[in-house]
C-alpha cells in the first residue's frame, strides 16, 4: 500500500513538472517589470546582491520554482490564484530562500553522492533532469533502500522549512501582513487535495505538509503596522484581470468592478465582438490614463483583429514612454509594411531592429525578416552571418562557431561583431 502512494505520487509529480517545463513561456512587459519590483524589495531588506531573472510560464497550477543561473519561474496560476500582492511576493521570498541557502547546489552535491554510489536504482536518471537545468524540486523516486530514501526527503523538507520561513521572516520585514499567505496556502491545499494529494500522500513529498506550513507562518508572524500598499494593489489586480482572461479563468468573483470590465473587454475581443471590446478598454483608458499598459491591451486587440497600422500606433506610445518593452518593439517589426520604403527608411529600419536577435536569437521570423533587408541593401557580412545559423548544426558546434569567429574578424560593423558573440555563446 505505501509503495502504491509512493508510486502514485511520482506519476503525479512527473506529469506536472513534465508539462511545467514543457509550457510556453509569457512575454508580458507590464507584468515582469511588477515582479522585478517585489524582487527588488525582497533582495533590497534581505542584503541579497545576486542577480535573478523571472520567467513567466502559462500553466494554470499555481506554482513557483527555482533553477540553474538564478532563474525564478511563475506560473500563470500564480499570479491568477494569489489573493493579493503580499501573497505572490511571499511566494518569490520563498524561491529568493532556495537561492540565499545555496539550496540548488546542495540538492545537486546530493544527488551527485547518492549517483556515484548507487543507491537508489533509478536515481540516475533524476539526477540527470536536475543537472540539466530542470525544477529544482525532486518529484520522487522508488526507493531501493527505504532508509536512504527517507533520509533524502527529510533533508528536501528541511530545505522546504528553512525557504518558508526565509519568506515570513522577509514579509516581517516589509511590515506587511500575513492573512494573504495562509489564504493562498487555503487554495493551494484545495488544489492538491483535489488531485489526489490529501495530508497521508503529502508525507511523502519533498515539501511540508500544509498544516506545518500553517504553524511557519503563525509562529513567525509578528503583528505590526502594516505598510500594505493599495496602489501596488490596484496595479497587481488589473494584472490578474488580463492573465485570467486571456487564460479563460472563470473565478471572476475575486475581481472588482474595474477588473471586471478589463477581463470583459478582453474576453469580448477573443470571442470576435470588437466593438465591446474597444468600448470597454476605451472606457478605462479615460478613467485611468495614467495606466499606459491599457493602451498596449488596445493595441493587441486591434491587432488580434487585423488592424495593424492602428494598433502600431498605440504600440509606439507605450513603447515612447517604456523604450525597454521589446515584446512591444517585435510585434511594431514583425507588422511593418517595407514594401513602400526607400533604401535609407530600410537601412534605418534594419540598423535599429537588429538588437532583437540578441532577445529573441532563434526567433525564425526576425531572422528571415532582417535577411530579406540585408539581401536587398546588399549587405554582405550580414548575409553571410544568417546564412550561417540558418545552417547551425548542433551536432557540429565547434564548426559553428568558428564560421563566426571567421566573420567576425572580416567585419568592422560593431553591431555585428556583438551579436555574432552572443550567438557563440548560445
């Protein structure tokens, strides 16, 4: 029986982390920048000076895991499920803990011993994911030898306790409140119980059972004034509204009245009823005008419907006021007619779109897009350079790499000369 539950927990955890880091990733601009800041506030009362870039994946299970490199990813879940900000910015404390207590390595020195010396039958291959960039959390494995096992999962859920309580300890000293976290733990402890993983299948997992989870956050709260931000707040729920929309997510009883209208205008442009749509975001465009994001809403629904000019003309103005927006910039690029432009408009067009294939550098359609000019400018250097990772074989790296190093000696465009860097280093 217990090796049963062991079994039906690692079915479990493998299909989730499997389709995890199989999903699509999000590009939001809006939405990275509002979690840079909750980090930034987390690393800033913590002293922690590493760098760390959060990706966002589309995945309803509401989830957050570190992996190599100091890369934090969210779910969409995450950000549709959390009650408020503190709540989502106690679940990135939590992952910044895995991070501070060096975690990741531990995990991976362990796995490497218990490799090394067999004992666990298919541990090997565990290890492997995890060496290979895959989510840090050990789903689980059928133990061998029960002692061994045993003694690696107590060791994974102290590492759980010590993030939990990095992540309350952090709250406290943002003098924030606490009700949040143990409300979201409620939806989380919902969502598990609803798959199948009640109190007796969470004694096997890495992470602690939601009633010790409960206890962290009740014995290290303290009560204090609280310095909860409503503005933060305001920000955070139009940012749920739009990831509930756009994931269908029906749970619209948690959004106010304004949200509401967000996730309706929305939901109306993806069902075809454009006219709603552009009311509805019209309307919160004149009531909240210094929400420049709203414009970029109306620009994505004129484009999901065909107007291209209109909706580069709201794309430009958030990208006027936000020039770092890349996603922005790539969706301008990808729409712009260059049939009716000169050769100069072309040169100028190529000349500041290129810095795109350093974000975007297997992206087939800047790739073909830039050649196109290229060919047509008569840019030699530069069609040699997309000729040669058009034919990037990844079997035949070193060969790869030394076509660009050739180009990049033979060139004297500086631009070129970084990006052919950056694409050695893929």
């Amino acid at each position: 029986m217990v090796l049963k539950k062991i079994i039906f927990l690692i079915f479990l955890c493998f299909a989730f982390f499997s389709n995890t880091s199989n999903s699509n990733q999000i590009f939001d601009y809006e939405t990275e920048v509002f979690l840079d800041r909750l980090l930034l506030n987390i690393k800033t009362v913590n002293k922690f000076n590493k760098d760390i870039k959060i990706h966002i994946i589309k995945d309803t299970n509401p989830n957050a895991f570190v992996v190599a490199n100091n890369k934090l990813i969210i779910s969409s879940g995450l950000l549709e499920e959390s009650p408020d900000y503190v709540a989502l910015l106690a679940v990135l404390a939590h992952e910044v803990g895995h991070l501070e207590y060096y975690h990741l390595e531990k995990r991976k020195d362990t796995l490497e011993k218990f490799a090394k010396i067999n004992l666990l039958s298919n541990l090997a291959l565990i290890s492997g994911s995890i060496l290979s960039d895959e989510p840090q959390v050990l789903g689980g494995t059928i133990a061998s030898q029960a002692n061994i096992n045993n003694f690696y999962f107590s060791f994974s859920r102290e590492q759980e306790r010590e993030a939990d309580i990095y992540s309350i300890k952090t709250i406290e000293k943002l003098n924030l409140p606490s009700n949040s976290i143990k409300e979201l733990l409620r939806i989380l402890e919902k969502n598990a119980v609803n798959k199948g993983f009640d109190e007796e299948y969470q004694k096997f997992s890495t992470h602690p059972i939601f009633k010790e989870r409960y206890e962290i956050v009740e014995y290290n709260s303290k009560e204090k004034l609280s310095t909860f931000d409503e503005n933060i707040q305001h920000e955070f729920d139009f940012i749920k509204a739009k990831f509930m929309a756009y994931n269908n997510n029906l749970n619209t009883e948690m959004l106010n009245n304004d949200q509401k209208i967000y996730y309706q205008s929305i939901n109306n442009s993806r069902s075809g009823d454009l006219e709603q749509s552009l009311k509805k975001i019209n309307f919160l465009i004149n009531k909240f005008p210094e929400n420049i994001f709203f414009l970029e809403t109306k620009g994505d629904i004129l484009r999901s419907h065909g107007y291209l000019n209109e909706s580069s003309r709201f794309y430009q103005i958030v990208l006027n006021n936000f020039p770092d927006n890349y996603y922005i910039k790539y969706k301008i690029f990808l729409d712009t007619n260059l049939k009716k432009f000169k050769n100069k408009d072309k040169n100028n067009f190529f000349k500041n779109n290129t810095d795109l294939l350093i974000l975007f550098p297997n992206n087939k359609y800047i790739i073909s897009k830039l050649k196109e000019i290229a060919i047509n400018l008569n840019k030699i250097n530069w069609i040699n350079f997309f000729n040669i990772i058009n034919q990037k074989d990844y079997k035949k790296i070193k060969q790869f790499n030394n076509k660009l190093v050739k180009l990049s000696k033979k060139t004297n465009d500086k631009e070129l000369k970084k990006i052919i860097n950056k694409y050695i280093k893929l």
